[in-house]
C-alpha cells in the first residue's frame, strides 16, 4: 500500500486528506516511479471542485506532475530507463502519491544538476507552456508574447521560452511583487491588470501594432481587452477559464476585422484512452509522446549548469503531504510566485 492526496467528496480544501490506497503496478510499456515531489496545478482544485473529472482510465489521485526514481518496469518497456533512474513525469493524474505508474514515453531525466523537488516544478507548466508557443501558437523569432497570469507556473516558463524564441514576452500580474518577479524572469514589460488596462498598455509598449500571440487562462471577462490588443492576423489561445467562458458581444465580428485566429488546448484531456476510443485519430496516439520528446530535446539541456541561457524552474514553497490542505489554500488565494511543490513523506 502507499499514503495519497485524496478526498472523498467534492468542496473545499478542508474536504482533503491523506489515505492509504493500493500501491500500482506497472502495465504494458509503463513504468513504476517512486515519487519525491509532485507540484500544484489549477486543475487539481477543479477536480477537487468536482468540476473537472480525470479523463477515462486514469487515476483518480490529484497531481498532473512528478519527480522520483524509477522503482518499475512493466512488460513491453523498450529498455530506455532503469531501476533508480531519476526521472520526472506529465501525468493524466496520480502524482500526488508514493507511487505512480507513467507510460514510459511521458518520461524525462531529471536535470542532473537540480533537486528533485526543482524538478517537479518542470513537467506540466513548462511541458503546456512549450505546447501553446510551438505546437499550437508557431511562434516566430521577434514576434510579441502577451502571458497573462505572468506569476504563474505556466507563466514564468512562457517568460523563459519567449525569450529561448528569441521573441518578446509581455505580462500580466495582479500585484507589483509579482511584476518584478516577472521582470527578473526577463518579461519586456508588465502591466498591473488590477489597476490599469492593459490593452492600452501593450498598445502603447508596441507603438500600436499589438501582440501576436496571446496565451490566455483566464477567458471571459478578457476578450475586448484581448481583441483591442491583437495585432493584425495575431493568434488567441485559451488554455483556461478562470473568470469562466461566457462571453457578451461582438466577439466574431472583432476577431474577423482583424483576422485573428482563436485557438483552444487542454493538454490533460490528450489521455492514453483517447487514442482506443478514437481510433481513426492516430495523432492522439503519441500526442503527449511526440510532445515530450520535442521538449526533452529542444529545452530540456538548458536546464543544465553553465547553458547559455539557463532556464529555471520557480518553487514557490514546499509543502509536506499532510499539508494538502494548506497547499491548496495558498494557490486559492493566488499567494504564489512559480509553482508550489507537495513533497512526499520519507519511507523509513
């Protein structure tokens, strides 16, 4: 058996605890990692909500990402990885436990110069991050990069990409410590989304020609400031709700005026399932594969000492399994700068 994040009923962090569940075992072509550290995502207070159930066939225990060592093999593993590897892993769910169980084509090394809680700050912010700028977005050398949520997981690693692009990253925030964070990221400029309009800001800081890209978590409450800020042919992507998707006016007409594209990604919903159920789909087969090849040899050797640029993941705070609760709270309430890390417990 092994201790997990869980919850037995949907509402709020209070409703989490630490339960001993039934240990997995790996299955064809998957590997068994022992889990160190898993981090925090937006997704796991939805699920926790109820509002966001894992896709089919996957475990139902919180956590998108992971860090650990290899304890595993599964029939079927081609040979890639061994017992004791350092590893860490994009997950459909699960993380959040002592175990876990990871196709063996969603694994990387762990950086060898980091800890492995640095590590599991990697996996679903910067793996989403590289998604929207170069699978869905096809970001161009010198182009603009609007990135609400600047602060963020996701955000500070677009901040990073931008740049490794040798494009213009652009922020939002809500406070000026978080801007200043943003800034050290090496954000171009950032806009305080609480206290000015940042449309007008971002017009101004491009001299009126917008933003090519946005990456957009936030949706509804965004899409006339967003739309005043697009440049010419400039592509949308939402990848989050958080002020919800009801939108009330001329969106289409506004979009079309500018010949804007609007694209949607949500990377969890790319499961293993999907490719029995959608057979004729071949391309889901080895999205998340493809995509976590991509990254392991485009961006993956930058986390290495003495890169040029280095890249680096943000931890936030650290906090023990037992305090699941708390971890939640803080993301709640937007407390955190980067990512907030769930440490699992020593087995003695």
């Amino acid at each position: 058996k092994m201790l997990a994040a869980y919850f037995d009923c949907p509402g709020g962090p209070e409703n989490l605890y630490v339960k001993e569940v039934m240990k997995p075992h790996p299955g064809e072509g998957e590997v068994l990692v022992k889990v160190s550290a898993s981090a925090l995502n937006r997704a796991d207070l939805l699920q926790r909500r109820g509002k966001y159930p894992p896709p089919k066939g996957a475990s139902d225990i919180l956590g998108l990402e992971a860090a650990g060592s290899v304890a595993g093999l599964g029939p079927g593993c081609k040979g890639q990885w061994k017992i004791g590897d350092a590893v860490m892993a994009l997950l459909s769910g699960g993380g959040q436990a002592e175990y876990v169980t990871v196709p063996e084509g969603c694994l990387m090394p762990a950086p060898n110069d980091m800890t492995l809680i640095q590590a599991a700050a990697i996996p679903e912010a910067w793996l989403t991050a590289f998604q929207l700028l170069h699978f869905v977005g096809k970001i161009q050398k010198g182009e603009r990069v609007l990135i609400h949520a600047g602060a963020s997981g996701v955000g500070m690693a677009a901040i990073q990409l931008v740049k490794l692009a040798n494009a213009i990253p652009i922020v939002t925030a809500g406070t000026q410590e978080k801007l200043k964070a943003t800034a050290n990221a090496g954000a171009a400029a950032g806009f305080d989304y609480k206290n000015e309009d940042f449309s007008e800001k971002v017009l101004a800081f491009t001299q009126g020609s917008g933003v090519d890209i946005i990456l957009d978590c936030v949706g509804g409450s965004y899409w006339e400031k967003n739309l005043n800020c697009l440049s010419t042919d400039g592509r949308w992507i939402i990848y989050g709700l958080l002020s919800g998707g009801y939108v009330n006016g001329d969106l289409l007409a506004r979009l079309l005026s500018k010949r804007g594209t609007i694209h949607t990604s949500l990377l969890r919903s790319r499961d293993k399932e999907a490719k029995i159920i959608f057979k004729t789909l071949l391309f889901f087969l080895q999205y998340k594969e493809k995509l976590v090849k991509a990254f392991t040899e485009n961006v993956l050797p930058y986390f290495a000492r003495g890169a040029s640029p280095r890249l680096q993941p943000f931890v936030d705070s650290v906090y023990p399994l037992h305090e699941i609760a708390e971890a939640h709270r803080a993301m709640e309430e937007n407390r955190n700068i980067g990512k907030i890390v769930i440490e699992m417990p020593v087995s003695t």
